[in-house]
C-alpha cells in the first residue's frame, strides 16, 4: 500500500514514543516503591512507617488507581483524550513532588492517592490514543511496543529504586518523577493531537459512580483480605459489595439507552476471551513477581538492586519480542501466537516449582526471560483484539476495560497467591518453632521475613531457624508457583476456543469504512 493511503497521524510514531514516557513513568512508580518500604520504616533515614502504614502507601494508589480507570477511559473519549492525558501528567508530577517531602506517614498516604488520579488518567488514553493515530494495520505493531514498555517498567522500577537509594535519600524515588512528566507534558502538548467522540451522548452518570464504588470495594476487600487473611468477615463484606455494585451496574448497562459501556460487548468472542485471556495471565504474573522478590532478597541475600536486575531478563524479552508479536500474529494468526506465548508462560511458571534455595541463580533469570518471551506474545495480540472489537471513537473504552481486567487480576494475583503462599510456609514452619519462645514464634511463624527479623534473639538456634524458615518458604513458593500455572493454564480453553485466527488475507484491500480498516465490531 502507497503511503498516502495510510490513515494514521503523519507523526505517529514520535506520538508513541510522548505515550511510552508517559506510561513508563506510572508503571514505573507502582514498581519503584516495593524497595523503597524497608528505608521508609528506618525512623532516622526514612519516616519511621509502621507495617499498616506502609501498605496503605501501597495500596492508596491501588485504590484510587483501580476505581477510576475505567471512569477515566469514558470520560476521556467524551471530553477529550490528550487533556486527560496532560491533566494526569500534572496531577502525577505535582503528586510525585508531595511524596518526596512529605514529613509523616499520613502525607505520603494521601499523596500516593493523588498519585493514583493521575495515573487512572493516563493509563487509559495512551492505549486510546494509539488506536486513533495509528492505521489499523500498523496499531498492533504499536501496541507490541506499548506492551513492551510496560514489562520493561515492572523490571527497572526496583532497579532504578535500589540505585537511587543507595546514593540519595528515599524522596528520590519519587522526585525523579517530576522533570520526566514535565519534559512529557511539553512534548504532549506539541505531538498529541486531540481526539474525542464526536458523538458521546449523555453521561452515565448512574454507570459511572456504580463502576467505581463496584471496583474500589472489590479491589479493597482483595487486597485486605491478601494481607491480613480472608478469614474475616469484613473481607467478604467488601468483596461481597464490590461484585453487588459490579453486577448492578451490568444490569443498568443492559437497559440504559447511553451506557457507558456496551456490556453486550461481553458476547463477542474477539472481545470477551482476550479480556479474560488478559486477567488470567497477569493474575499469574503478578503472583510470581511478588514471590519472586522474597526469594532472592531472603532466601538468597540479594540486595534490593540486585534483586532488580535479576528481574531484567524479563524486561529484555518484551523489549525484544512484544514489537514483533504484530508481524507473527499477521503471518500466522493471533490464536496461534497467544497460544504459543502461553505454553512459554505455563512452562516458565511451572518450572519454579523445581526452584531451591541451591538452584543456580541464571536458572532464575532464564526463567524470567522466558516468561517474558511468553508474555510479549500474549498481550499484544490480546490487546489488539479488544481494541479492533470497538470502533476508534470508543478506544477509551476498550482500553479502560482491558487496563482495569489487568490492575483487578494482578490486586488477586497477589492477594490469592499470596495467601497460598502464607498458608503453606505457616503450616510447614510450625514444628520447628515449638521450642522458641512465644514472641519469638508468633514472629517466625507469620512469614520468612519475620524469621529472619527475629533471628538475631534466639542466639545459637539462628542457624536452624533461619534453615527451617527457608526451606518453608521454597515449598511454599512451589505451591504458589503450581496454582500460578494452573491459572494461566485455563487460557488454553480460551485461546483455543474463542480468540481469533489467521486474518482475512490482503487486508489493505478493503475500503475506508469497512470494519478491517475503520477497527469496528
């Protein structure tokens, strides 16, 4: 096809590299903390953060972050896609700046909170505005390499992190935020074209407030539940209201006349199976990451920074693989590429259940690359099919519901496989403690970090304790490990049944308004 024929934006490809910036900065940040918490609870180095207030500077973010995104999509489509994105970019920026000096616990709380507005209304709109300044045949390739930017944020955040705080005090990681989203609002403001629908109806007020309330109660009572135990019942309140607000709000869907989202979208195969193929795998993913960490800074003594390049095996394979998933899903067909990507993935994720506290630690990374490898063919084409189901007007929408699918399912991944995790390193742990004192074995009891915290009180029994506190965490990682596979395994059925095949040869030959080219249902 001759080049003026090409429907994208002449500048598109600098656009993707403005989106890119903008996303790294948000994953990247969601990442870049998990290293930060030990400083942050050093009352002389950090802000003297209790355990409770430490999560909850995790999980504001979440909060916020989860329960608007979908919101955030819709409205961005309806009012415009790159206002949104400079209106989060500032919000982020200003927020990241209130982080790094914040003198208490409660202000980098709420800080955090503000964090998770902003990047609720960036996350969305750059996969948005991807499908709209890209040709339909080339967006596939850029969702490659946006999907590839995202798995290289997860694995440099706790690079990055352990490098600024080994040379700067712990505001760093956050104010290294604050010239990147600058730089990015100028080159937003230069680059992005605006782009709505320009015909967005009334507000679903009604559909709104219930996909926020749902999604904030469902995701609260998760993350409770991961870190304090489900066997409460104020978990299974929040769980319980989340999917009764959820479930709601399918219904009003169903009968308003200006839905926010079209939930009969849910009985298109191009757009249903991706979407659960979507939370199957970060579900998985996420779960292996969380585990993962404990194992080579514990059971391995490897520092926050080495741990973190470790990881970077992983970022390498989507780097390397995600841009070309476009070019192998043409050649052989989406079902076939996710499908390959997933055997990867499963075979990565079951291969740590054979993992020790003696395994060559290359053997770790190897896996990593591999289950990036897998991954990189996983979620462009899965996104690319969410995307393609919808109409360019309509973008936010499918990028809000796939990036909400991936944000819910990693909050479960580690909550659930966290719970397992916890669950199987107690019960093994437990005959090996009964001759510790009470305190001692309360502490060593609840996880391996306990253990190793309480170590230096038992004197000579250290060297058991610390071996029996690790050899109850490898086995309990190998259950983990095995329920991660086992979830990632169900998208077989998926793949298998519903995601779309080989493409219609030659494309390019349909005209403008057909739903090849214009990226319609």
């Amino acid at each position: 096809m001759e080049p003026h024929e090409n429907t994208g934006h002449p500048r598109r490809w600098a656009i993707l590299g403005v989106l890119v910036i903008s996303l790294l900065v948000v994953v990247l940040d969601n990442t870049i903390l998990n290293v930060a918490l030990r400083t942050l609870a050093d009352p002389v180095r950090g802000l003297g953060a209790s355990q409770g207030e430490l999560e909850w500077a995790i999980n504001s973010y979440t909060l916020v972050f989860a329960g608007l995104l979908f919101t955030f999509g819709v409205l961005g489509d309806r009012f415009g896609r790159r206002r949104f994105l400079i209106l989060g970019l500032a919000l982020f920026g200003l927020a990241s700046l209130l982080s790094a000096y914040a003198q208490d616990p409660a202000q980098l709380i709420a800080a955090r909170a503000l964090m998770g507005v902003g990047g609720a209304a960036i996350m969305p709109v750059t996969l948005s505005i991807i499908s709209n300044v890209f040709d339909p045949r080339e967006r596939g390739r850029a969702i490659g390499v946006w999907a590839g930017a995202v798995g290289l944020a997860v694995a440099i955040g706790p690079v990055l992190g352990g490098t600024l705080l080994e040379h700067y005090w712990w505001g760093s990681v956050f104010l290294i935020n604050v010239p990147v989203v600058a730089v990015g609002v100028l080159l937003v403001a230069i680059l992005v074209p605006e782009s709505r629908d320009p015909s967005p109806g009334r507000v679903d007020l009604l559909g709104v407030l219930l996909s926020v309330i749902g999604l904030v109660a469902l995701t609260y009572g998760i993350i409770d539940g991961g870190e304090h135990g489900f066997g409460r019942p104020q978990v299974w309140v929040s769980i319980a209201a989340g999917l009764a607000a959820l479930g709601w709000f399918v219904a009003h869907e169903l009968r308003s006349d200006h839905p926010s989202l079209d939930v009969r979208l849910f009985r298109v195969p191009r757009f249903a199976a991706p979407v659960a193929l979507v939370g199957l795998v970060f579900f998985a993913a996420m779960g292996v990451m969380f585990f993962g960490a404990f194992y080579l800074q514990l059971v391995r003594g490897y520092s926050p920074l080495e741990s973190g390049l470790l990881f970077l095996p992983f970022a390498a394979a989507q780097l390397i693989f995600a841009p070309r998933s476009a070019a192998m899903v043409r050649r052989y067909g989406g079902r076939a590429v996710a499908a390959v990507g997933l055997a990867l993935t499963i075979v990565a994720l079951a291969a740590f259940v054979f993992i020790d506290a003696e395994t060559p630690i290359w053997i770790f990374s190897a896996l990593g690359f591999l289950q990036g490898a897998g991954m990189a063919n996983i979620m462009p084409p899965a996104t690319e099919s969410i995307m393609s189901a919808l109409p360019r007007e309509k973008a936010g929408v499918g990028s809000a519901v796939s990036n909400t699918v991936r944000q819910v399912a990693g909050a479960l991944g580690v909550a659930v496989l966290g719970s397992v995790l916890s669950a199987v390193y107690r019960d093994q742990v437990t005959p090996a403690l009964s001759a510790l004192p009470a305190p001692v074995r309360d502490a060593a009891r609840e996880s391996v970090s306990g253990a190793y915290g309480v170590a230096d009180q038992v004197g000579p029994a250290a060297p058991r304790l610390i071996e029996a506190a690790n050899d109850s965490f490898v086995s309990a990682m190998h259950w983990a490990a095995g329920v991660s596979a086992l979830a990632a395994a169900l998208g077989v059925v998926i793949v298998a049944r519903w995601m779309p095949g080989r493409p219609a040869p030659a494309p390019e030959a349909a005209p403008a308004g057909e739903p090849e080219l214009a990226g319609t249902a």
